[in-house]
C-alpha cells in the first residue's frame, strides 16, 4: 500500500474506538485564581491601660487583637494609636490605617491597600477566570444530531467575535 494512501486512514489509526488504551480528550486545564491572604485593621481598644488593635481577614489565624509586642502575619505591632497601628517585619516597619489592610498573593509579599482596592481586584481575577473558562471552544461530540452540532458551530463562531 502507498504511504499516501495509508494517510488517507490516519484519522482511523488514531481515533481508534477499539484501542482499548484510548483515553478521552480533554479540555484545557482550568487555572484557578490566585489566592489571596489579607488582614485589615477594624479597630483598637483601649481598656484598664492596655491598648489593643483588632485585626479582620478571611484566615481565621489572621483574624485576631494583638498588643503592643503581639504579632500578626509576619509582622510584629510595635505601636497602637487610635486610627493606627505600626506593624515591623525585619527592617521594613509601615503604618497599617483604620480601614486599610495589607494582602499578598499566596507566597508573595505583603502590600498596603484598600479594603475596597483589593476587593474589586479579587472580583476582576475571578471575572477574568470565569470569562477564560466561557471561552473555551466546547468540543462537538461525534455522535451529535444535526440539530445540536450546528447550535454548537454557531455557538463557537460567537465565542471567536
């Protein structure tokens, strides 16, 4: 038999029902959104001469109230004011504001921003997850009615505009 008449049978060879070593085909793997860690300050308190500040997060371990000396994340508080509170991790010391909160991507470092900043950056990863996960082409299954295969082609060349 020729070689050019054997590649007229490639397709049998390796879509091959019968293999029983045949695996099915698979969609892209998903990415899941990167998962972040936060904590915010919510409030102090200042009770009998002790001053507490009170942290909120996600994390129940970063959810928490902690003293001068106590210690959140990596950081360590070394100073409670009403609106405020210095956190020091090494050498880097920054000031954490009523209302602000410091996030990282898993692993990464901590930044300081908004409750609200980091909210909409949360919602817009996730957005960006779900739209890639719409936009997979669906695979037409070879056994699909006529009917069925041409509201999947037509569903495809929508996802391509």
């Amino acid at each position: 038999m020729p070689a050019s008449d054997f590649e007229a049978f490639r397709l049998i060879v390796e879509r091959n029902i019968f293999n029983p070593n045949r695996t099915g085909r698979s969609r892209a793997a998903e990415e899941a959104p990167p998962r972040f860690d936060t904590f915010a300050l919510v409030g102090t308190l200042q009770s009998e001469g002790k001053v507490v500040a009170i942290f909120d997060s996600t994390d129940d371990a970063l959810r928490k109230s902690a003293s001068e000396g106590g210690t959140v994340a990596d950081f360590t508080v070394k100073k409670i004011s009403p609106n405020s509170v210095e956190l020091v991790a090494g050498e880097k010391s920054l000031v954490l504001r009523m209302g602000q909160q410091l996030r990282r991507a898993e692993g990464g470092e901590w930044r300081l921003g908004s409750r609200e900043a980091a909210r909409a950056e949360i919602a817009r990863v996730e957005f960006e997850a779900a739209r890639a996960a719409a936009a997979a082409a669906p695979v037409i299954p070879v056994n699909a009615s006529e009917v069925v295969r041409r509201l999947m082609e037509q569903r495809q060349k929508q996802l391509k505009q």
